[in-house]
C-alpha cells in the first residue's frame, strides 16, 4: 500500500520525525529510509533504539494516528497510474488483493477512499505473525483469494516488500518509489505503473510463467 498504492512515505517519516524528537532525539532520512517496507513491529523496535521510550504497540498506535491525521488533512496521494490500473483489473475481471503491513485500520482507510470496490481481500500487519520480508502476507492472502500462490503477480515498491514475493512464490514486479529495487532480484522492474493496463500484467505473468518465471 504505502509507496505502490499511495504516496504515504512522506506522512510516516513526518510521524516518525516528531515521535523520535519529542524524545530528545533526531532521525535523519537515511534512518527513515530503514522502515520503507518493514514491519510495524522492526519498524518500532528501530524506533526505540534511536531513543523514543515506548512500548513497541504504543509506537504503532501513536504512528498510525499520525499518518491517518495527515490523509485526512493533507488528502490521499495516489501513485501514478495505481488506482487507474485497479479499476482495468476489476474490469478484467481479475482477483486482487491488497497485502500491507500497515495496520488494518489504517489500510481500509484508504481502500475506503477508492470510489470502486478496487479489493476482494485486505492483509494487514496486524492480520499476520511474520511481517514481510517473511512470505506469510502472501501466502496468507493467496489462501483467502482461493488461489495458489504461483498463480498470482505481486507488485511492490521496498526490497522487504520484493524479498516476500519472491519467498512466496509469485511472480513478482518492483516499482521503485524512495529506494532503489536493483539487485534484489524482481521478475521484473517497471519504473513507473502510468499507462499500464491488466493486459500489461497478464503478458507479464504469462511470460514469465513461461520460462519458470527464471530473473
């Protein structure tokens, strides 16, 4: 979700700035950058090592009030071409789901502000016991969809995010957003999702299936 579907990067380094600071202490970009697609529990654990005396669900409630505050004021920023992509793959009639380490409040959140039921299922941090780059969010939402797991396309913007697919078994393509994706060994790399259509995917996925989905 965060950095593939919306450009929330932004509010939770802007969360994460004022917690760490309120306890005396400072979180540069290259610290920030560490959380990109971890989860909530590392993410928290990071948190206090750089100085904010909480406990780690305390950080994750407090982060995640945070981030909803800023959408709510500041608007839902939706990464190019996402939303456009989602509605061509309801249209297509293709299942999708949305796996997220974000907490599941937060995540429907935001699919409450897609104006179409742009989801069949939602994974959550909180829905899970090991967070990505563990593959069971996926394994995990392949099951509720019905579906084998090397049946599906999964499309991430973090290493961590990336690592999960490829653990699971799923073809699966990075979308870079804040952090570089090279060499972590994705099917495929497109650097952008403007202009990209569920055919786009479908040839993907077949493509890949085909050669043992080999990178």
């Amino acid at each position: 979700m965060d950095g593939t579907l919306v450009d929330t990067e932004p509010y939770w380094m802007a969360a994460e700035t004022a917690l760490v600071e309120s306890f005396g202490g400072s979180w540069s970009h290259e610290q920030a950058l560490q959380l990109v697609g971890n989860g909530l529990i590392d993410s928290a654990v990071i948190l206090q090592n750089a100085g904010v005396d909480m406990e780690a669900d305390a950080i994750i409630s407090l982060l995640t009030d945070g981030v909803q505050e800023a959408l709510r004021v500041q608007g839902v920023p939706f990464r190019p071409g996402a939303r456009e992509l989602l509605l061509d793959l309801k249209s297509a009639g293709i299942m999708t789901g949305l796996v997220t380490m974000s907490l599941r409040r937060m995540a429907l959140s935001v699919v409450e502000l897609i104006e179409f039921d742009a989801f069949d299922i939602v994974v959550a941090g909180d829905d899970v016991s090991n967070p990505k780059p563990h593959p069971e969010p996926y394994l995990h939402a392949a099951s509720l969809l019905e579906v084998d797991i090397v049946d599906t396309l999964v499309i991430e913007d973090s290493p961590t995010g990336l690592r999960a697919g490829l653990a699971s078994g799923a073809v699966t393509l990075g979308v870079p957003h804040i952090v570089s994706l090279d060499h972590v060994g994705a099917h495929e790399l497109w650097p952008t999702l403007q202009d990209r259509t569920a055919a786009d995917l479908v040839e993907l996925f077949d493509r890949k299936a085909m050669t043992g989905a080999t990178r």
